[in-house]
C-alpha cells in the first residue's frame, strides 16, 4: 500500500549536514513516501553543475518507513539525475529542494545549486519546487515556514505544473509572514563581488562576496518586494529560456 | 586611440589550452581590444556555478598589442565576474563564449559552462553571445565558423541586445553550413545518463554519459532541427526566467 502514496525526492545544495534539508524532510514526510539524495558536503552556487571529468559515488546514510537517504559526491543536479537513474523505480511525484540557507530570489535563481536540483526535475517532467530562506543562520528557525511549504507542496501534487515549469519559493528572513504573493524574478545585480586578499605575497587571489543592487525594488511585482514586506515569495520559473519577443527581430538581422 | 575600439571580453568551458578559444580569439582580435580571462583547466557542465567555499586565483599569460589573455582557477561564471572587477578599467562592449567543443543546443543551456560565460555578461547588462559546436574533436576545424562569427559579433556590436537577452549560437557538425536560423529551444532530455562501474569492490561508482533523446525534433522551429539540417542555430535566450504565464493562475492558488 505504501507505494501508492505519493513519491517525493528530495535535494539540496548545502548538504546532509544542514538544518535545512532535515526540517524539509520532516515537513514532507507527512504527504508522501520521501527519498532523499543529497550531495556529501555544501555545494552553494552549483546551479545547474554537473561532474563531467570524474566518477561519482553514492551511499544509503539511513531507512526506515516512509524514508530513505542517501548521500552523494555529485553536484546537487547530479543527485537527481542519478537518483532517477539508479534509486527510483518509479517516476517521482515531486522534487523538493532546499530548505536553502540564503535567499535564492532574484537573480540568484541562475547560480542557486537548490534550483539546479528544481531545474532537473523540471527538465525531466517532474512538478518541482525550490524552498529558501534568507537567512544564512546555521540554527535558523524553520517552523513558520512549515505550514507553507505543506500547502504549496500539496496544491502542486494535486493540481500539477505546467511542462518546464517549476517555483522558486523564498521565505522572509522575518518569520511573522503576512501570506504568499506570487511575483516575477526581481531585475538586478551583484556588485563590489570580490574581496581582494594576499597570500604568500601573492595578491591575486579573491573571494566571492558583494551586494546585491536592485534594479526595481519598489515594484510590487518583484519577489525583493515580498520579501522585504514579509510575504512568501512564490516566482514561477521556466525552463524553456528561450527569449521568444527576439526570435522576429533576430530574423531581419539574416534576411 | 586604442580606447575607442569595442572592448570585448572573452572565456569559455574548456580551458586556455582548447583549440575553439584560441580560434575565437583569432576571429575576434579584427574586431575589438580583446580581453580574456578564461578557467585553468576544462570546466564543462560548470553551468553558471560559483566558487564559493574557496578563494579563487589568476594570472596574466600573454600581453600584446590588442589582446591579453589571463588564466584563472575560478568557474567559468567567476571568470567574467572577477574581469569585471579586477582587470577593466571600462564596461566591455561585448562578452563573447566559446567556441565551445559540443553542442549547447536545447536542455545543454541548462548545463553549459559557455552559457555561464554569457548568463554572466548578460545579467551585467553587456551583449553576450555564446558559440558551440557539435563536434567534440580536439582539433575540429572552425574555420567554416568564421565568417558567421564575424557577422553576429558585428550585428550585436552596432544593434545591441536587449537587457537580460542573449544569444546562444551553435555551429552543426558538418561544415558545409546552410545559413542561420532562428531557432528556439527544443524540448526533450537526456536518458540512460550514467554508466556504472566498480572500483575497489564498490560499485556505486557512475560517470556521466547518456544519450539526448528529443520531444519535437521534427518541429522546424528548433535549434536540433536547424542543427540536423545543416543550419546554424542562432537561440536567442532569456535571463529572466519568470514564467508570466503561469502566474495568474498560481494566483487562484491561494486566494
């Protein structure tokens, strides 16, 4: 009988150490028959990476009824391509990712190694959804989004997603949420990205920080808008990138 | 008087040591100032990903006159953020990708480190363009590219792209090319994606391979049709990633 409850696989990008992905599985196992395939240490800004010039290797961490987890050497995508090719028997229902520590708005949604896990399960006709918070916190609560993700999760059991779409979910860094607002990518930009540093005399190395500049902040369409007004940001995101409005002016630059 | 000619700054995937970004710069150099800044060691399938858990590093190899060319430890992303902020002095006129050794065609933009190059560029507010080719050879002739090079990069320098547009052109296999076309993103997915094999008694071990099988290749709209035959495939691709159309009905959702 368990195996007509619905099959959820499960992904993140700071690895099975994280808070994160434990408390997602905890909230999910509720709805579903969960397995978790997770990459063996954090891999944030892996976006849509995958390990092309070595092997990878994964290994069963713990089952019990209604769970099993896993961890992996690969890229957070790698996890879901091999957990479709060598774990499942049947077509998951679902692919969750996150919760993600750091806010995946934006932007982000490009360099985001949650959304790499969502983009796979998308590319592969699977309803997928990305959960973050902005906030980096390695005990951050995630209780208050716990009500959330079981409705958004359930909605999209029940009513699907369109082909090659998938959410990209973010929570407030403030848990007194006011509710959802559904938004588009807000438009902008990191900045000063590199801290600029010495060593062994050597002054060419450098590590990635920055800021991020909003190019809309006060578009009430935008997900920064929700977020800095304590609403749940749900951006629908597509996987067929093509820029569709430049196909026709593209043809006149080749008559 | 130097100054007044386009900036244009280079990298891609595979390396400094690839045939296809030697080649670029060659075509490139009639053109513009050409900068490069490329990864030290082939970086396929880096996507869009970020060096984040380490310090990055790079270092000039070549000066002359009109070109300079730096190696970098960094993805391919990271190459074009760190040129920004460390080396040019203005806003490059033009990011340009590849040539990349394969095809970056359909689903591969997801995947691709040449799109990481131009996503990056793109997200920057600069026009970038991304070339592949379908022929994964060492010593692949891109000769027969050159021209068609020449005429997109000049095209895109004197009209511009749209902000958060860009273009994903690949070249097809066999040389004796048709013309361009403009094409979307076909639609389909790689399967049978790892091959399994053991090492020291484990078998848990897998290395990425599989086999690219398309879900419109019959549709003439597509970058494999025009790929299949003989066309160079111009996509047009968008950086932001909002699926408008499906937000008024995750609207209803939660009303």
């Amino acid at each position: 009988m368990d195996n007509q409850r619905p099959l959820i696989l499960v992904s993140n990008d700071d690895g099975l150490m994280a808070k994160g992905i434990n408390e997602l599985i905890k909230f999910l196992r509720p709805l579903g028959e969960v397995v978790a395939m997770v990459p063996d240490r954090p891999r944030s800004g892996a976006a849509c990476s995958l390990t092309v010039t070595e092997p990878i290797h994964y290994e069963l961490v713990r089952k019990e009824v209604g769970l099993t987890v896993y961890r992996c050497s690969g890229t957070p995508t790698d996890c879901i391509k091999l957990a479709l090719h060598t774990l499942l028997e049947r077509k998951p229902d679902l692919v969750v990712a996150g919760i993600n520590h750091g806010d995946n708005s934006s932007v982000n949604v490009h360099y985001s190694g949650t959304m790499g896990v969502v983009m796979e399960g998308c590319l592969k006709g699977i309803p997928s959804i990305g959960f973050s918070i902005c906030d980096h916190s390695v005990d951050v609560d995630f209780a208050p989004a716990a009500p959330y993700i079981r409705s958004i999760v359930q909605q999209v059991l029940q009513q699907g997603l369109p082909r090659l779409s998938c959410l990209n979910v973010n929570f407030p860094a403030i848990p007194d949420y006011k509710g959802v607002r559904i938004c588009r990518q807000t438009a902008g930009q990191w900045e000063h990205a590199w801290e600029h540093f010495a060593h062994r005399g050597d002054t060419h190395y450098y590590w990635l920080t920055g800021e991020f500049v909003d190019a809309d902040a006060d578009c009430e369409e935008t997900d920064h808008w929700a977020l800095n007004n304590g609403y749940v940001a749900v951006t629908p995101v597509r996987a067929d990138v093509t820029d569709y409005a430049l196909m026709d002016s593209l043809k006149q630059w080749f008559e």
